[in-house]
C-alpha cells in the first residue's frame, strides 16, 4: 500500500469502574485485541492508543477522550475505533453528537466495530444503540441511588467524614474520632458554649497554630491535585467555626440526604427539604454533649448589637444606596467628634480604602452633609420640572433606550449571557467530576457551586428581561418614565431629606474622588476648593446627567 494511502487511526477505550467491579468481558486488553484485530483485517494502522480506565460513560470530561480530541485537531489523523459504541459513551445525547455530528463535520472516520456503526455510511439502528447505552447508564444510577439510600437509612456515613472524624480501618461507612482533630472540635464547642464568639474562637485557633479543616485534608489526609490544594486557606475564619458548631454529626448522629442531583445526567445537587432529610441518632461516637451543644447554638450570634438602637450613633439614610466610583464598593458611613462638632466631621468612605483589604482602592470620601445637600437640590430641580420639559426628557430617554446602538448592545449582551449559561454548564459538570475523583473537597466543591448558581439565577433573570424586550420596549419605558414624573409631582418641595424620599426616587448613587486645582493634592485646613462628581442613578428613569457636586468653604 502506498504511504499516500495509508489509513491512520486512533484506538479508544474506556471501562467504568462498576464494569470492571462485574467482571465483564469488555476489559481494556478485550477491547484493545479487537480493534487491533479489526485493522489488521482492513489495512489500518492502529497509530496510538487512548485508554480511560475507571471512568464512567456519563460525560466526556475524561482525561484521554479529551487529550485524543486535542490530537485530532492536529489533522494528522482522521479515524477513531472503538470496540462499541457504549466504550464512546453512554450519554446519547453527547455519544450521538459526536459519532453523528461533530466527527463528520471535521472529517473524522469513526467505527465503533460491534455495533457495524460507520459514520461514512447511514446508521439506521444508531438511535437505538444510543438509547440502550444510556438505558444501562440510567439503570446503573438507579441501582446506585437505592444502594445509597439503603445505608442511609441504617445510619451507614456515605460521604467525606466530617472534621474531627475519620473512617473506620475496619468499615468503611462508619466514623470513629480523629485522634488529632477531635479535640480541636471539642475544645471550639467548649468556648462557644462559655459565650466565646465564632470570630474570637477562629483568631484563637490561629493564634496556636491549628490548622484549619481543609488544609489538614490537603496535608494529611486526602489526596488533592496541585489545582485543588491551592484553594486551602492557611487560616481558619469565623465562618468554618460557625459550620462546626451547627453540625449535628458531632452528637453522633447520621444526617444525610440533604441534597440530590437534578438527573442521572447532570452533577448538579439542589437542596432538599428539611423534613425530608435522613436523620439516624447514635451511629457513632458523640464529640460533644447535648448540653454543650444546645449552649453553643444559644450563643451563635449573641455577640451581635443592634448599634442603631443608641442615640450616639451616626444614622445614615444612604445606606446600601451609594457606592465608590472607582471600585464599584460601598460607601459607609464614619466619622468622628471634633469639640463638639458631629455632623462637620461625617463622612461616607468607601469600604475598599482600607490597607488591610487584598486590593485596596485609593479611596472616594465625601461629607454626608454635602451629599445631603446635592442630593436634595437635584430631587428638588427634578420636581419642579414643567410638563414641557418632564416631556422632553421623556422622549429624549426614549430614543436612547430604543436606539439602535442600544438594542445591538442588548443583542450582544444577550447573546453573552446564552454563551456564559452554557460555559456554566460545562464548569458544573467539570466541578463534580473533579469532586468524586478526590480533586476537589466537598467543602470547596459546596462553595463554588453555590457562586455560580447564584450566577446562573441572574444571567437567567438577565436573558428572560432582555427576552421580554421587544416591540413594546418604547412603550413600557415612556410608561416608567410618566409613573416617574407622575410620583414627583405628589411632592411640592422637599425640606427635609428622608429615607422614605430616597429609595422612591433612587436606585443608586455613584461617587468620583474629588479633583483639586493645579499644585494640590488634597484638602487642607486653608480650605482648598475642589470639584466631586455625583451620578444619582433614578428609577425607572436612570442617569439623567452628571451631577458636580463641591464645596468652596470646606
């Protein structure tokens, strides 16, 4: 045979560990002899192998299918073989996908040699195959789910032991205590239970140079990829203490069940209502009393004070309402007393200007009495608009939000969401499989999912506002904007400036850093004037202008 014509192709194989577990037929030798059989019997040759041994047929994200997929991107080679179609997996809709769509759209030959599949030829049974492969991989779930099931119910622990615990040597669904953590937990119910605070018992432990949960898995315990070891802080915080305090394990007692996965398809774990958790007592050693635990949980928060209640105290009207230009922050509210002088010396500062912060802002101040002031002198102008003009604003909002500029920007920021929802997706599924390959600890595991759905839930919220914009986008937005001038309307003039008055006419408030003349850097005693610009974000109506706000007598 001439080297033009050479046929090229690469060998795959993949065994599940339940398969393996049966001890059937279609070990990797197996599959690897009948391929080599088959293209010894058809001229081919077998260039490279890819094997993934242990991994289901589920989803693809397996470490040969992919290092394959980025070998055939090269163009070399141009044909896989595979015993079955079952060994490309078991999904069908991503087994079809692949054997129908995506390897003849880039020119790739695949034969899966059991099943007479060829993707040059028509596959009339192929849907068929497809289904029967994922048949077995929901039956596989099924018989997993009720396996788990049945240990859960007779208090067997079917997940990663909790700290202060390890598996027993001698069976493997039961806890016993760690001898090196079990007194840390110990020791964190006790000061809890003597009114030690989460906060206070964290700088503790740090202090003595405990080391905190995850990075004990890392150091001891568990095997964790470089990658995943990363993510293990060196300290503890108040918020690990507080997930101690309230977990019932430490009692001896089994609570399972708390979530459940979407599908057999997907890795994606909701909770589950409380009343339906799997709660069995006395599996295994307690850590702690009843007594000492029903005192830790009566002191969970007591340290907290309502410092609103004291007349001493600053009360801002602009909380939650005013954020840093510069970093997108919030505003709070401090200050100080100056011989006798309060609101002189009150300011809004942004909560990024601190040097203790990972990247600090080079922070925006303001006096709380200047923005008192510009903020009411803008609702003021706002309310005492003629028809004339609250009409000509209103139109003047509508062209811009019905521009074409604007709706190409929400094309585009649409189509960014659809994409970013998929690339959720694929993070989801990549983040359990590195979950139940020990990658990822189920602490960080909780954490992340629990980012990226709240994630998903706005760019959801995002694409179905943008979705409901349409042809009758002109008319809903005059309607805001006349609802708008409508409620100004109801005031005459505002003397004083409330809370009330705020959050009905404001969304936000922006805040640049102040601009001072040539050859000054900052405000001195002499009064240097300067200028600070305020973008008052309304609703329904958004930002109208700039608002330059300054005081010449500061």
């Amino acid at each position: 045979m001439a080297a033009g014509r050479m046929k090229l192709a690469f060998g795959y194989y993949r065994l599940s560990n339940d398969e393996k577990n049966r001890g059937e037929s279609s070990s990797i030798s197996n599959q690897r002899m009948v391929v080599e059989r088959y293209c010894q019997m058809n001229g081919i040759t077998l260039v490279c192998d890819f094997k993934d041994d242990g991994y289901s047929g589920g989803n693809f994200n397996r470490p040969d299918f992919q290092k394959m997929m980025r070998e055939l991107e090269r163009g070399k080679i141009q044909m896989v073989i595979t015993k079955d179609l079952s060994r490309l997996g078991r999904d069908m809709r991503e087994s079809s996908y692949y054997a129908e769509q995506f390897f003849p759209e880039h020119g790739i030959h695949y034969i899966a040699i059991n099943d007479n599949f060829d993707s040059d030829r028509d596959n009339v049974m192929a849907p068929f195959q497809f289904a029967m492969n994922e048949v077995y991989l929901r039956d596989g779930s099924r018989k997993v789910k009720e396996v788990l099931k049945a240990k859960r119910e007779d208090g067997q622990y079917c997940a990663c032991p909790p700290y202060g615990y390890r598996k027993s040597e001698t069976d493997r669904n039961k806890l016993i205590p760690d001898e090196e953590t079990a007194p840390i937990v110990k020791r964190i119910f006790d000061a809890a239970a003597h009114g030690d605070s989460s906060r206070k018992i964290a700088l503790d432990l740090v202090a003595d140079g405990v080391i905190p949960p995850l990075k004990y898995r890392v150091l001891y315990r568990d095997a964790f990829s470089d990658r995943g070891a990363a993510h293990a802080a060196d300290a503890w915080n108040y918020t690990t203490v507080k997930r101690i305090l309230k977990n019932r394990v430490y009692l001896g007692d089994t609570l399972l069940g708390k979530t459940r996965k979407v599908s057999f398809r997907s890795k994606l774990k909701i909770p589950v209502p409380q009343d339906e958790w799997i709660v069995t007592p006395d599996t295994h050693q307690p850590l702690v009393t009843p007594e000492i635990f029903d005192r830790a949980q009566a002191n969970l928060g007591r340290g907290k004070q309502n410092y609103q209640q004291f007349d001493h105290v600053r009360k801002s009207i602009f909380s939650g309402l005013v954020e840093c230009e510069l970093c997108g922050h919030a505003l709070c509210s401090c200050g100080t007393v100056y011989k006798g002088e309060r609101d002189k010396y009150w300011y809004l500062s942004c909560t990024q200007k601190r040097k203790d912060v990972a990247k600090p802002c080079e922070g925006v101040r303001i006096r709380y009495t200047d923005l008192m002031e510009v903020v009411k002198t803008e609702l003021n102008a706002l309310i005492d608009l003629s028809n004339k003009e609250a009409e000509k604003i209103t139109r003047a909002a509508v062209l811009q939000a019905t521009s074409e500029n604007t709706q190409n920007a929400r094309q585009n920021k649409l189509k960014r969401s659809k994409e970013r929802l998929e690339a959720i997706d694929k993070i989801l599924t990549k983040l359990y499989y590195d979950n139940a390959e020990g990658k990822l600890s189920d602490e960080r595991l909780d954490s992340l999912v629990e980012k990226i759905q709240s994630e998903a839930a706005q760019l959801n919220a995002t694409i179905q506002e943008l979705d409901i914009a349409g042809e009758t986008e002109a008319e809903d937005e005059e309607e805001k904007l006349r609802y708008f001038f409508e409620l100004a309307k109801q005031y005459t003039h505002i003397e004083t400036l409330d809370r009330d008055v705020l959050v009905a006419f404001i969304d936000r408030i922006i805040v640049g850093p102040k601009s001072f003349p040539e050859g000054h850097i900052k405000a001195t005693r002499a009064g240097v004037p300067y200028k600070q610009r305020v973008r008052i974000v309304y609703k329904f109506i958004g930002d109208i202008n700039n608002v330059p706000a300054g005081k010449l007598d500061i």
